[in-house]
C-alpha cells in the first residue's frame, strides 16, 4: 500500500472512532452547502467524516483498491491535489442541495476512481468479486446512477458529491497533463517547426510541375494544397523540406 493511501485510510478511520463518541463534531466539521462561506474549513472537513462503519468500509475499500496505483503513476503530492480537488469539487456540486448535512469521503475517491479509468481503461474490476466490467464502464455506470440519483431526489446519498467529484478529478488531471513534461515538449515543437511566410509560398508556386516525375509531382500538388488553404502554415518540417528541394533559391 502507498504511504498516502494508507494515511487516509488510517485518518478516517481514527477520525471515526473519535465521533463516535463526540456527535457533535460531525455537525461542527460536516458540510453544509449553503454555509461554505461561514465555514469554509467544512470543504475539507466534510471528506474526513462517516456516518458508520459501513459507510467508512465502503469508502476505505475503493480508496484501498484504486489508490495505490493512481498514487504510484501520479506520485504522492499530485495523488493528494488529485483527492483534494476531487473532494472540495464535490462540495461545490453540493450547493445543489444548499442545506443537506453532506459527509463522507465519496466525491474524493470518485475523482482517484475515474483518475484509474483514464489511465487504465480496460483494466477487468470484479463488482462483488463476480461481475466483470472494465475501468471505463464502471466510471461511466456510476456516473449515469449518481446523475439519476441526484436528479430523483434520492434520499441519503450525496449524488452530486460524487458528480462533482469525477469532474474536478477530470480537470485536475487534465490541468497535470498540461504541465507534464511530454506537454511542453509538444508546446516547444509547435512553437519551432517554422511557418510559411508569403515569399517561401511564392517561391513554391515557381517550381515547373509539369517538369517533375509523376511520383514527386504528385505529391508536390498535394502539400502546395495544404499550404494555399492554410497560408503557409501547418506544413509538417518534411513537407517544408520537400517544398524547398524542389524549389530554386
């Protein structure tokens, strides 16, 4: 088990046992939508209560099934903004519903849940260790259950916890991926593959196709057409260079 899985499995489970015996923490720390501004800490807090060891068990073991991979592809500090953003993404989704009491660690692991989809889509997961039904269909199952619960009116669960959940899971990861190394180096790419300017396109529009082997004529009328239609821009750095053999200096 990863260092941060197991810490949040460890704290909600301590957090628990100790409101178990003050209930009045619950209220204290729980969420209330209508009162984010009041309380604002509740955007945390609110992911750290239970209702019940069921409630608790079932949280913890999806947290303890697709936890440890997604922190181990992510790494321990964007796994916790991964939970983090999820959670309070839940929250905000629960203004829907401005004056529920809202807890649990749900909207949190949905977002770890739907960070495993994307990465591992078709990894097989066994529902109650009997149905198969891939990574990606799971997410898009409970999606669909979460939005008709919510829109239902379904009593005691926080459905739009869970909406909001995998939707600032989705633009966490999204907002890493555009940071991520692979991301800049696309950016760096674009940014140097050289443009046409108006005198390349006018020295292209110069080279005799007539004069040109079939092969190499047609390929020749097939780049001058991306370059007309695109002003000279979106030329790959092999078409450029297939442009300026064949054209004089």
């Amino acid at each position: 088990m990863t260092p941060w899985v197991l810490f949040l499995i460890v704290a909600n489970t301590a957090i628990l046992l100790v409101t178990r015996g003050m209930p009045g923490l619950v209220e204290a720390y729980g969420l209330i939508p209508a009162l984010i501004v009041q309380r604002p800490w509740t955007l945390i807090t609110y992911m750290f209560l239970h209702a019940g060891f069921q409630h608790l068990f079932w949280n913890m073991l999806a947290l303890w099934f697709f936890g440890p991979r997604v922190e181990a592809r992510l790494g321990p500090r964007r796994f916790m903004g991964l939970y983090l953003t999820s959670g309070i993404a839940g929250a905000v989704a629960s203004l829907v519903t401005p004056y529920a009491l809202i807890i649990g660690a749900s909207g949190a692991i949905f977002g770890v849940m739907l960070a495993y989809a994307r990465y591992w889509p078709r990894e097989p997961i066994y529902l109650f260790f009997v149905l198969r039904i891939e990574a990606r269909w799971l997410v898009l199952l409970m999606t669909a259950m979460a939005l008709m619960g919510g829109l239902s009116g379904q009593p005691g669960i926080a459905n739009f916890a869970h909406l909001g959940g995998f939707v600032g899971g989705y633009l966490y990861l999204k907002w890493i991926e555009s940071r991520s190394p692979a991301a800049r180096f696309r950016a760096r790419m674009a940014v140097s593959v050289p443009r046409g300017t108006p005198d390349d396109l006018a020295r292209w529009r110069r080279v005799q196709a007539d004069e040109l082997h079939p092969v190499n004529r047609e390929e020749y009328e097939r780049v001058m057409a991306k370059a007309e239609s695109g002003g000279g821009t979106g030329l790959t750095p092999d078409e450029r260079a297939f442009l300026d053999r064949l054209s004089p200096r």
